[in-house]
C-alpha cells in the first residue's frame, strides 16, 4: 500500500511572522486532511516552532552526514531530532546544482538517515540536456543506483522517492503526463529489481511547477503518490486546493 503524500518545499523564503500565519491558514481551511499526508520541508529557523503547533508533519529541507562537528552553517540529523523534526529532503536539485552536491555525497546523507531511523524523501531527476539526449533514464537510474540500491529492506521503509526533472522546477514549465509516469514507472521498476514487492510499494511524488490548475491529471498518473510542491506551497489556500485533485 503506498502511501499518498502532499509535501510543501518553502525553499529559503517566508519569515517568521509569514511562517505563522501560513499555518493559521493551513489549521483554519476546511480540506480532508485525512486522505493524504500532509508535510513541510521548512527552513531549519522555523522547525521548533512549527513542530509545536502539531498541525502536520514538519521536515528539513537538507542535512549535514555527520552527528556533529566543525562544518560551520551546517546541521547534523541529531539536531533536528532534538527539535522534532520527522524527516528530511536529500538531493533536491538546488543542493545539487547550487552547492555541488554529488551522488556519493548523498549516499552519505542516506545512511546517516538510516543510522538515525529518520525517513528522508531522495529527489532525484535530469537537466533538459540529458532529456533532449533521450538519456534521462539512465540518468536517473544511475543517481537512484549510487545513493538507494545498496538499502536493506528495513532502511527501505524509510524512503519517499521524488522526481523532479530540474527543467519544470520552477519553471511554470510542467513535464507531461506521458513524461512523468514513464520515469515514475522506470523508477518503480528500478526498485522492484532490487527489493521485489517492498521496493514497488515506495511512493514516487512528481516535483515541478506543480500548481491547482494542472495537479488534477499529474495525480491522475498511475505510478505518481503525490507532489513535492515549491511555489505552490508558499500559500497555504493553494497548497491544500492540491489535496482536493487526489
Ligand atoms: C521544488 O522545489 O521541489 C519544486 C518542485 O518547485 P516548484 O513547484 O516551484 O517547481
């Protein structure tokens, strides 16, 4: 049974007082929050606060491997227990892209969830270059097979996949439906060659200028679990319109 999840990115925008009444809004809009899973991967300065209000599943948007030390500006997976966050974003294209964070480096991050029990989304997805080479398959495959293969079942239970082609975040520009349920079916069947019935029962969420006037058919898809949601999320009224396309 996979499970249907609705994740809001802020990505580094929101202050704290915009942080605040963004749950206002969230706790007071009638929506049936109990169809999916509702979650928001906030900035670290807000992630005690947020945990408080019990409202929905609060997570990071990235982590440092290590359990602590000098690596000034960064946060270890103990530190955000300690404040309640639930889970954490690993390899959004923005860490990959922006701060050169490589495969290997995310295998890091993953086994250090695993050591943690902390679940973790991995996302994962090509630039337009490699779509238009036709290769975004294998590429895919090979961020999947570097940083996810090597899980035992048990850590298994621990991932949430998200595509996100890096040329539709952002953008306005959304893949289409033929193009996200091809890659969310490959990944899929990745999965299922190495971990069998477990590995197909992941859930895949698709990321990519996923908005209220398009989610309906992306959620539509056969092989797609939900959405990680960057500019639709800022507005809490949009965010949870998303929920009533499910
Ligand atoms: C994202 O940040 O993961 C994302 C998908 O952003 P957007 O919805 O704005 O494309």
């Amino acid at each position: 049974m996979r499970n249907k999840i609705l994740a809001a990115n802020w990505k580094m925008n929101l202050t704290a007082s915009e942080a605040h009444d963004w749950l206002v809004k969230f706790n007071e809009t009638d929506s049936d929050k109990c169809k999916i899973e509702f979650r928001l991967y906030a900035p670290n300065v807000f992630l005690s606060d947020l945990v408080k209000s019990r409202s929905l599943h609060i997570g990071a948007q990235n982590v440092h491997p290590s359990d602590f030390g000098a690596f000034t500006g960064e946060v270890s997976i103990p530190q955000l227990v300690s404040v309640g966050a639930q889970s954490v974003l690993i390899g959004h294209s923005e860490r990959r892209t922006d701060f050169h964070e490589t495969d290997a480096f995310l295998k890091e991050k993953v086994n250090a969830c695993c050591n943690h029990a902390l679940p973790f989304i991995f996302c994962c997805g090509e630039s337009l270059e490699i779509r238009e080479k036709g290769k975004h398959l294998s590429f895919v495959r090979a961020q999947i097979t570097t940083a996810i293969l090597h899980l035992s079942h048990t850590d298994l239970s621990l991932l949430t996949i998200a595509y996100e082609p890096i040329w539709a975040i952002g953008t306005g520009q959304t893949a289409t439906n033929d193009q996200i349920n091809e890659v969310h079916a490959f990944i899929r069947e990745v999965l299922r060659e190495s971990f069998g019935v477990d590995g197909a029962n992941v859930s895949i969420l698709y990321g990519g200028s996923v908005n209220p006037s398009n989610a309906q058919s992306i959620f539509a898809c056969p092989d797609v679990d939900g959405g990680l949601i960057g500019g639709a999320s800022l507005n809490a009224s949009d965010f949870l319109e998303l929920a009533s396309s499910f």
